[in-house]
C-alpha cells in the first residue's frame, strides 16, 4: 500500500475535504459520488452484510491513539433558557438596542429556541409547538432581512442569508443567484469567507457564469483577509498552476504555510499538502525531510483529518517518514480514518484483522471480510479484489464462486490488473473452487492478496 504523493485538485466542494461552497463546516464526507447502493451484487450475503457491520469498539484491543474516558461536560451557566418568557425578555432588551450584531445574535437565538421549545411537550400540545416554532423562524427571518439591507447593511446578516439561500436552510427556496448576489453584497465589506465563496462561484458556475480570472482574484482578496480555506486553494492553485495561472511554487509553499498556521478541525488540509511535500525526495519545491512530514500528518490527524490518519497508520505499518514499526499505532490510526469512512483505511483494518497481531489486535475472518466489504460498497477496487478473494476462499463469508467472481468483475471493470488475472486463471480452471492457502501477515503486506 504505498502512500499517495499528491493531493488531487478538484473544485471546492469536492477537492480533499475543503468547505463546500455552502457548508459551514469542511470536513466533508470521503465517500465517492457513485451510487454505493448499485454496488453490491443481489444475493444472500449483501441481506447478511446488512445485518453484520464491522466492529467499531472492539474489547480487548487498543485501537485507539489516546484513550476514550467517560467526561460529564459542565453545565454552561452562561447559555440562555430557551422558553416562551425568556424570548419575551429578550426581545423587550434587544428592542432599544442600536449595535446590529446584538440584533444578529438575537436572530441566531431565535433559532436555536425554535429547535428547542417544546422538545419535552407531549402529542396534544405539538400542534401549537409547531405553530410558535415557525414564528420564531419567521422572525429571525424578519431580523437577518433587515440588517442585511439596511443603509449600514451588517455583512454577517448578508453572509447568513447567502447561506440558507444555497442551502434552502430555514425553509427557504435554493435560490443560487440570490446566494450569489448576497456574499457578492458582504464581500465588497470586506467578509473574508464571503470573498472565498464568491471565488468558488466564480470557478464553478454557481449562481453566475464561470469566471476563472474573477475567480482567482476573489481566492487572493479573500487569502489576504485572512480566510485559511482560500489560503490553501491559493497554495494549491499556484502550486498546480491552475485557473490559467502559471505555477509558482514559491508563492504556493507561502500560502500553504500561512493556512497551516491556522489549522484547526474544519480546515486541517494545509498541513497534509505542505507534508506530501516535505516528503517527496528530489523535490525543487521544499527540501525533503521526511521528520517534519510525520509531524505535519500528526497535526493534522488529531485534527480529525482522514487522509492524514490513513498516512500515520501506513507510517507505522511499514516504518515510513522515521516511524518506527508499530502494530498497535498503526491500528490506532487507521481506526480513526476508517470510523469516518476512508475506504483506504478501511481496507488496511481488513489485513490486519486478516492476520491479527499479537498482543494487540485478535485475527478475525468475520471482521476482515465486512471491512473490506465496507470499503467494497464505496466502489474502491482494491476492496472489491480483496471482497472476490474472500468469498473464493471462504474467509468470514462460505465459499462462493459466482459471488467472488462478480466482485472480481467489478475489480476489473476498474483495471484491477489482479482481479483481471484471476478471472482468466477462472476461465481457464472451468470455475473450479480453488486451492489457495490463507496468506501470511507478510504476503498481506506484501500485498499478495490485500492490494
């Protein structure tokens, strides 16, 4: 399994997890866009996987990097009551007041209360929870509406509204060019995140026609404001020498270093770019040094960053980037990638359950086979091999010719060069069940059979 030396560019919305053009929140799902659903062949084992699913807490093993102990969050005294007398109260206060964030914060009030009134009412009252629920709505609406057009218009009122208008939040139309209009209207405030969807709008068509040069230009006003995703799709831009500009690595190390600087949970990929740099060999980019590369994949692991985590848990599988060996680690690491649904990972947790490792992880056929199979259902092919070569032995699933050959079919289908060979040795062999012993720990790394 050799690890990827570069982070394919795709627009935002879909390039390695970076914010969608709408989403507050980056970390998007790893999940190809096919329709996983159509991937699984008809038969008695998919009505079995249904109801079998791969272990994620698994007693007796310590796949974890830091250990999970039961915490009781301290109750906020400072978070405000959501019923009927406190919004009372609170609209009376905000009534007077002349500061449009506090209005802002009011509106955003005002939905959250409506998420929470009434939870604990019973069936009759529901009707009338419902009806106030809706008010709320409509009033936070009213608020936001107002301070995003006002003569001072509040730009966060505008970015809000840009918001539920591409996402048909809080009921809604998906209306894109309204959406569009509005960050254009808090981008020329200055609103950083506005001026870095404005710059996906623009490279993408959404709400407008494609703009490329217009595109780069509001990726760079919102970078310079400070805004860490366009930060990185800068880096990336210029490292890649895309939207017709000509690459200049130098500047796109720069803008990568500055997003990495900011890091946090919703915008760790900086740190993945910038450590497939630094561990490239021979590079004019950066200088290799393969120990600052393990440290920028660690950061951005515990920053909950799949891609990252699939990487650590390779590093100590086969003692990459200074790493020692380390089964336990390695475990621990793809654990976490894989309970996000990185398929890669996913199958690495199937070889070493294939095998087990002593002292850390018990071998199990059942739980090899549904981790490959999960990662099978997201159309990766090397799981679908892998999910062909299980049925044809009979590992954690009874031994099927046919089902293993629709998988290795849909390997193939791919250009899974295994899964290829494997059909024709079928072909040849008259479908004959096959003779083939379980693989060892090192033929699995060796990737005879895990591939």
């Amino acid at each position: 399994m050799a690890a990827s030396q570069s982070v394919p560019y795709l627009p935002p919305g879909s390039y390695q997890g970076a914010p969608s053009i709408y989403s507050v929140s980056s970390q998007t799902s790893l999940a190809r866009s096919s329709d996983t659903a159509s991937l699984a062949p008809p038969s008695d084992e998919d009505v079995e996987f249904r109801n079998r699913r791969p272990s994620l807490q698994r007693s007796g093993t310590t796949a974890s990097v830091a250990p999970r102990t039961a915490k009781t969050k301290a109750i906020d005294l400072s978070a405000p009551p959501y019923t009927k007398e406190y919004i009372d109260q609170y609209r009376q206060r905000i009534k007077d007041d002349p500061d449009p964030e506090a209005h802002f914060h009011y509106a955003k009030y005002l939905i959250e209360a409506a998420k929470r009134f009434g939870s604990d009412s019973d069936a009759k009252d529901q009707r009338n929870v419902k009806k106030y629920r809706d008010a709320l709505i409509a009033e936070s609406l009213k608020v936001m509406r107002r301070l995003a057009t006002q003569t001072q218009a509040y730009d966060e009122a505008q970015f809000f509204l840009a918001n539920c208008h591409g996402t048909g939040m809080l009921g809604l139309p998906v209306d894109h060019e309204r959406a569009y209009h509005l960050y254009l209207q808090a981008a020329k405030q200055n609103h950083a995140a506005a001026c870095y969807r404005i710059a996906v709008c623009n490279e993408i068509g959404a709400g407008t026609r494609r703009e490329p040069q217009r595109a780069l230009a509001f990726y760079r006003k919102a970078a310079s404001l400070g805004d860490t995703a366009a930060m990185y799709k800068l880096g990336c831009i210029l490292l890649r020498g895309l939207l017709g500009e000509q690459p200049n690595p130098r500047e796109a190390v720069g803008w990568l270093k500055r997003a990495a600087e900011q890091a946090d949970e919703e915008n760790p990929h900086a740190l993945h770019e910038l450590a497939l740099l630094y561990e490239t060999q021979n590079s004019n980019i950066v200088p290799y040094d393969p120990a600052y590369a393990k440290e920028l994949y660690t950061r951005a692991g515990h920053l909950g960053y799949t891609h990252s985590q699939y990487r650590l848990g390779q590093c100590h599988e086969y003692g990459h980037l200074t790493c020692p060996v380390d089964p336990r680690r390695s475990i621990a690491w793809y654990t976490k990638a894989a309970e996000k649904g990185h398929s890669e990972a996913e199958l690495a947790l199937s070889g070493w359950y294939l095998t087990g490792s002593e002292g850390v992880l018990k071998q199990s056929d059942s739980e090899a086979y549904l981790w490959a199979r999960r990662a099978a259902n997201k159309g990766l092919s090397k799981a679908e091999y892998a999910v062909g070569y299980y049925a044809e032995v009979g590992i954690g699933i009874k031994q099927d010719i046919e089902f293993a050959k629709r998988w290795y079919m849909r390997a193939a289908a791919q250009g899974n060069k295994r899964a290829m060979n494997r059909l024709t040795e079928m072909k040849r062999n008259g479908n004959k069940r096959a003779n083939m012993a379980r693989p060892t720990r090192q033929e699995a790394k060796d990737e005879c059979v895990i591939v």
